[in-house]
C-alpha cells in the first residue's frame, strides 16, 4: 500500500513543516518570461506573415533564379573583361599580351579571395 501523504511530499515539494523543497519562482518573472515569450512569438508571425506577402506579391524571387542570373552576369563580364587588350589600339603585341596577364590575374585573385 502506498502511503499518500508521503507520495504527496515528494511530488509537491513539501518538505517537514509544510515548507516547499525549493522556493517558488516569484510571479514577476514568470510573468516576464511569458510576456517576453508571447512578443517573440508575434514578432515571428509578422515576420512570417511579410514574407508570404512579398511572395504573394513577387517582390521574392526564388535562390535558383537569382544565383543563375548573377553567374552569367560574372561569366559576361570576365568575358568583356579579357576582351579589352584586342579592342585597344596602338598597343604592340607585349603590350597586350602584359595586359591580358595583368587582367587574369586580377580576376584570379578576385577568385581566390572568394573560395
């Protein structure tokens, strides 16, 4: 047979004297905690809630757009880039071929930094 009042003890808390185990939190920080929880939560929804309005209203655009788009924006202008040598006149053929290296190697190193 189980003995209620000692049962009851253990899973309230009380402990001799009617004395809880450990004390209560004080109500104002609970009361803190679940406001300051209810405010993040309804910061949340509005968040939520403007983004599914600019997708409603196509102000998002999907990622695998975006990335193709600029990688053929970079791959056009690497191309205009290392074209400029052979559109310049007057220069003798080092001069554009210095040119030319100076060119890739800026570009490599733009690529470099980004890896």
């Amino acid at each position: 047979m189980i003995d209620r009042s000692a049962f009851l003890s253990d899973v309230v808390g009380v402990r001799g004297r009617g004395r809880p185990r450990n004390p209560a939190p004080a109500p104002e920080s609970l009361r803190h905690q679940l406001d300051t929880a209810a405010v993040d939560l309804k910061q949340r929804q509005a968040q939520k809630l403007e983004i599914e309005n600019a997708k409603r209203l196509g102000e998002l655009l999907p990622v695998e757009e975006v990335r193709a788009t600029w990688g053929q924006m970079v791959i056009d202008l690497r191309q205009a880039i290392l074209a400029i040598p052979s559109r310049i006149t007057g220069l003798s053929r080092a001069q554009m071929v210095q040119l030319d290296a100076e060119l890739r190697e800026a570009l490599g190193e733009i690529s470099r930094d980004r890896a």
